[in-house]
C-alpha cells in the first residue's frame, strides 16, 4: 500500500510523462492561454492584469483630509511601527509646538528597541533553555531575533520607558536607513550568546551563569549599536522657531521630559483591534502572541478581535474628529505604486489565467496567503451619505511615490486586507471595552496575527 508522502514507483501519484504530454496538450490547445503567454513575455503581469476601470477610478479626493505635511521615508529598513507611531504622534505635537513641519528621530527608538529585543530574546532562550534546539519554539526565536519590525504595544513600550526627541538630536546614519548588515551583526551575537546559555544550561551552571552570558552580550550589542546609530542622547539643549516667527527655548531636557510636555496624544488611553475572521478567533475576545515583544517588563502585545464593520466606524469616527489612525495591512496586495492606489480588484488574475482566486480572508489567513506586512496612518476619508468609500493613508516611504507620498485606499480594500488599528478604547462600543478586561487567549509564536512584529516575508496576489 502506497504511504501518503512516500509515492511508489508506477502510481498515479508521480507526476508523470503521460500527465505531462496532456498538461501541454491542453495548454496548445487554448488560444486564450497562448495569447497571454505572448504578452507576459513582452510586459510585466500586472501591466497585463491591471483593471483599467479600477484603476481610471482613482482619485486622490477626499471629503476630509488631516494631513497638511510631507512624509517621512524609513529607509531600506522594517521600521514602518515606529514611523508610523510617531507619525501620529507628530500630528498633535507640530499643534503644540505651533510648527508647520516636524519630526521624530525614529532612530533613537531603534536603538532602545534592539537593545530591548535582545534582553527580550535572550531571556527567552533562557526561559527555553530545556527544550531541544530543533524545537519549533526555540527554532522560531532564533529565526529572527532582532528583526526592525514591531507592533503598537511594543512602540508604547519604548515611549514610556525611554521618551522621544526630535530627529535634529538623533539624526539617521547610514545603518539606521539601511540595517542589513548592522542586523547580521546582531543575529551573529544573539545566536552566539544563545549557544553559550544553552551550554550553561546543559552543564548545570544556574541561572546566574546564564544570566551572567546575557550579560556579557548585551555588552557587545550595545556597542554594535552605538557605532552603527550613534549614543541615544541623556540629555540635550531644545529651542525653536514656530510658523509664526515666535522664539521658543526650554534649554536642558531629557527625552522623557520632552515626551512629557510634546507628545500630547493621549497613547495610554490606546488599544489594538484587529479584524481576524478565522473560525479559530472567535469575535469579542482578546489575544496575545507568545514569545513576542521588545521590553521584559512591559506591556505584552494584546488585541481586541472585532468585525471590520466595527474597525471601519472607529477609523471614520476618529479621522472625522481629526485623529490620524495607526494601522497595519497587508501593503502589496492588489496595489499600483506610481498611481498610489489599493483595490482588492486592481488585478484581474482569473483572466489572466483562467483560474479561481476565491480564497477569502479567513482563507488566506490559515493557508499562509495573506498576513500583516507593513504599518502606516490613515489621515483623510471621503463620506458619501455616511460611509467611507475610500481612504487616504501616509505612506512612510518619501513623497516620490504615489501622491507625493500619499496613497489611496478603496473600500473595498480596507475590507480584504486591512487588520489592525490603534484606537482610543472610548471609540469602541460598551460590551467590546469590557471585553478589553477578559484574560488574553495565548496564539503561537508563528500566527500570522504577529507577523507585523517579525520581519514578515511579503506573499503578493
């Protein structure tokens, strides 16, 4: 008896020559096939595929619109949560500083979030030090251990532990815009230090040795970071000028000062919704992610799972009271770069191919086929009789892309592929804020409701 895996020689199993000859058959026989292997010779597919009503539709209009400011652009890098959290928290604080333009340094968070990440990860590694290394667990820890990407409970982390400062004190460096080979740098050492506690553990040593091996690496990762992004600033002299001419100086302050007096958006009143309709996460109930986070000590990565109808109100709701929105999507779904537009039917993939593509979302999610990739803010909205047909988001990728850096949303967009936003827990209906207080269900490591915080390799169509 022929053993599923394992195809004995002969059965139908084995892709065959006479399989082939009639997969090739059935391939010369179909002009509409022949044709379009003509043109996807000559041109890319999405220039093939491309829904040319979807895309003559697009139009950068909105009834409400927040942003009057250019954006940011993080780089060669996975640092979209933070750009995008201080995005947000920019909004507020140019009102406060009475400035037309204004900017954090995202590079300073960076810093504070690999040197957490790596406490983080090594003290998992210790708190799995008795697992074989080949376990799942401990396989997925060591995958990626200081990857650039996060999560908005990670951002809030970092902001209530180490403040902000504004991008003059900490500009970029070469790194901090490209962070490849400073990441290998770091994954070579968490690795290293991860085998040395791993042998601790299996020579009995305690937990002080293992502790002491921590140590000894965060030592080295702190040195790596600091010749790579520079030494976050204790302190540091702030003045400026606002629109209005008007000269401004509080001399000597620390980054938690300044996030004290500047950062006015109300970040601790923030919670995380997602939209996630597998039959595995039932709606109304609250959940974490295992081994996932940047501060030992902080707040864990916890979302509330609601309806999209429910995510698109708050969304509409919050914009309308002139709130930008942080938010995480899956970025290079049914998109066009040069005219800046999402729309989940952008592409016309089944005549392309003459094949079904009726995955839904719950689909696409269990079998690997969509997933959080990229963070961003919504500022703008266009209501028709109220409801939001499209969206207007802030890319964070400079404003040589898309409408000088803004990108178009549809609807019907924001329906397949978006996942989470940040929002002010008095924006959610009464039975949904109790919700909030339920003990969070615990999901693997490798759910793709973590995958924003893990470095996430992007699956297009």
């Amino acid at each position: 008896m022929a053993t599923i895996g394992r195809p004995d020689s002969g059965t139908s199993e084995i892709l065959g020559a006479e399989m082939i000859g009639e997969l090739r058959a059935r391939f010369e026989a179909d002009k509409s096939a022949r044709l379009m292997q003509n043109a996807v010779a000559k041109h890319d597919v999405h220039e093939i595929a491309l829904n040319k009503a979807a895309a003559d539709s697009a139009t950068h209009s909105y009834s409400n619109v927040l942003d009057d400011w250019s954006p940011t652009h993080q780089g060669k890098t996975g640092r979209c949560w933070l750009f995008a959290g201080l995005n947000l928290f920019r909004v507020d604080t140019m009102k406060t500083l009475n400035v037309k333009q204004f900017e954090f340094s995202q590079n300073y968070l960076m810093f504070w979030d690999k040197i957490e990440r790596a406490n983080f990860v090594l003290e998992s590694v210790i708190s799995t030090a008795d697992r074989p290394v080949d376990d799942r667990t401990v396989a997925w820890i060591l995958d990626t251990p200081v990857p650039d990407a996060g999560q908005w409970d990670m951002f809030i982390n970092l902001v209530r532990k180490y403040g902000v400062v504004p991008k003059s004190v900490m500009p970029e460096t070469q790194s901090s815009g490209a962070t490849m080979r400073m990441n290998s740098i770091l994954y070579y050492q968490i690795r290293q230090g991860a085998m040395m506690i791993r042998g601790l553990y299996a020579q009995e040593a305690g937990l002080d040795a293992m502790r002491d091996a921590k140590s000894e690496t965060l030592g080295v990762i702190y040195r790596a970071l600091c010749i790579h992004l520079g030494t976050p600033p204790a302190s540091f002299d702030w003045q400026w000028t606002d629109k209005d001419g008007g000269f401004h100086r509080d001399g000597e302050v620390t980054p938690l000062e300044f996030a004290d007096k500047y950062v006015t958006t109300p970040f601790d009143e923030y919670v995380c919704i997602v939209n996630d309709p597998r039959e595995s996460s039932p709606m109304g109930r609250t959940f974490t992610i295992d081994f996932l986070g940047n501060v030992v000590g902080g707040s864990s990565v916890t979302y509330l799972n609601v309806d999209i109808d429910v995510m698109k109100d708050a969304t509409q709701r919050l914009l309308l009271d002139g709130k930008a929105v942080w938010m995480g999507c899956d970025v290079g779904k049914q998109y066009q770069n040069e005219i800046g537009v999402w729309d989940a039917n952008l592409y016309d993939y089944p005549g392309v191919y003459d094949a079904e593509f009726s995955l839904d979302k719950a689909g696409r999610l269990d079998y690997h086929q969509t997933q959080m990739t990229h963070a961003m803010l919504f500022t703008g909205v266009d209501v028709v009789d109220g409801k939001a047909r499209r969206w207007r988001v802030e890319n964070s990728y400079g404003d040589e892309v898309a409408d000088k850096g803004f990108v178009q949303m549809n609807d019907s967009w924001f329906e397949e592929y978006m996942f989470e936003i940040a929002v002010p827990k008095s924006y959610l209906p009464a039975d949904l804020q109790r919700a909030l207080d339920q003990p969070p269900i615990a999901l693997p490591p490798w759910d793709p409701m973590g995958a924003l915080a893990r470095q996430p390799k992007r699956v297009y169509i």
